[in-house]
C-alpha cells in the first residue's frame, strides 16, 4: 500500500486533533507495544503514535519496523509523534481517489 499525497493530506488534516493512543517508552519497541499498535490500528485505521526515543535515526528505523511488521503506512511525522495508517476489513475513512 502506497498513499499518494493527496490521500497523505486528507489523513494528516484527520489526524491533527488526536492524541497518541501508545507511546513507545524507555523499554522500546517490544512485543506487547507491536500488539497494542496493531489492535489500536484494527479498531481506528488512524493512530497517533509518541516514540520516546532519543535520536532521530532510532525513531525513524522504530517508524519503519513498525509499518514493515504490520503493514500500515505512516501519514506524518513530527518530532516523536507518528500519524500511522492502515485500512480496516470495513473502512470507516474513505480516502480521496488522485
């Protein structure tokens, strides 16, 4: 799955009133952190996610491991807050055909 840039937009402009619904801590990317971030994804397809990780480079490979393992895509990232994304089995966001 690919998002275009104006289906990116349509989920950023979503995205900006919510919180984060898991944050990464000091423990890391572990096991029961991936589990939560695919059930929060399977009920919201939208989530905001706040990694606590001190360097750029480790937040960026978290981001992609994560997308990798659970096939969403990430819509937005500023500073330690990622906007991840990925469709439901019924989809409740509709995204904008280019």
């Amino acid at each position: 799955m690919s998002l275009t840039p104006k289906q990116t937009r349509h989920l950023r402009s979503l995205a900006h009133h919510l919180k984060p619904v898991v944050i990464i801590g000091g423990a890391g990317q572990t096991e029961a952190v991936m589990r939560e971030i695919d059930l929060s994804l399977a009920h919201h397809e939208l989530i905001k996610v706040k990694i606590q990780a001190a360097d750029r480079d480790q937040r960026k490979a978290m981001i992609e491991e994560i997308c990798d393992t659970l096939n969403c895509e990430c819509a937005q990232t500023i500073g330690h807050i990622a906007v991840l994304y990925r469709p439901a089995d019924k989809p409740v966001i509709t995204l904008p055909k280019d």
